[in-house]
C-alpha cells in the first residue's frame, strides 16, 4: 500500500522554524523523487521545493529560497523540509508527492506526481 504521511506542522510565530517529515512507505523510495508542494485558503496550489532520488540535486521555489532547505534519508524513508525565518504567508497546508523519476531537479522540479500525502497544516502568527 502506497503511503506518504506528513508531520511536523503547527503553529509558529514569524521569523520562527518548523520542520516537515514525509515519511513514506509501500515502494522503493529511492525510486522517486520527491516534492513539497503548499495550498493557502483561496489560492492555487503551489510548488515549494523538490529533490531527486538519489539526493544529489534540489531546487525550491523563488518565494522560499534562502530559508527552506529539503532533504532526505533513504535509509528512512523521509524526506524532511526545514522552514526557517517563516513569514505569515508561508501559512498553507503542506503536501508531500512522489514521482518516479532517476534524472535531476536542479533546472526545474517535475510538474506531475503519482502519489500524495493528505497534507499537514502550518500557520504563522504572532
């Protein structure tokens, strides 16, 4: 059974960090790469930051760059986001997705993915 299930969301004032895990399961993880993607009330969804299978290559969205920082442990099945320096319109649910794909992300992330988590919700506020 295909699974991503995120976790780490909550509450955070502006200017603080939170970190998000998409711990996956049911196939080879090392397989696939991985996106984040957010969804604010009224908005479209939006693409945050992806990584390559292998780990070897990143690439994030202009509005998160410089504080957003993706990574992953194969040996674990997670991919984890770090969020740093959040502002109020980081305030979104969180996906996770999965695609299987072996090339690189470094010019762009992938546009489709097969499999999504249900989302983790993040809100910054003072």
């Amino acid at each position: 059974q295909l699974q991503l299930v995120e976790s780490g969301g909550g509450l955070v004032q502006p200017g603080g960090s939170l970190r998000l895990s998409c711990a996956v399961s049911g196939f080879t993880f090392d397989y696939y790469a991985i996106g984040w993607f957010r969804q604010a009330p009224g908005k479209e969804r939006e693409g945050v930051s992806c990584i390559s299978s292998s780990g070897d290559s990143t690439n994030y969205a202009d509005s998160v760059k410089g504080r957003f920082t993706i990574s992953r442990d194969n040996a674990k099945n997670t991919v984890y986001l770090q969020m740093n320096s959040l502002k109020p319109e980081d305030t979104a649910i969180y996906y996770c997705a999965a695609l299987q794909y072996f090339g690189t992300v470094r010019y762009m992330c992938p546009r489709e993915y097969n499999y999504w988590g249900q989302g983790t919700q993040v809100t910054v506020s003072s």
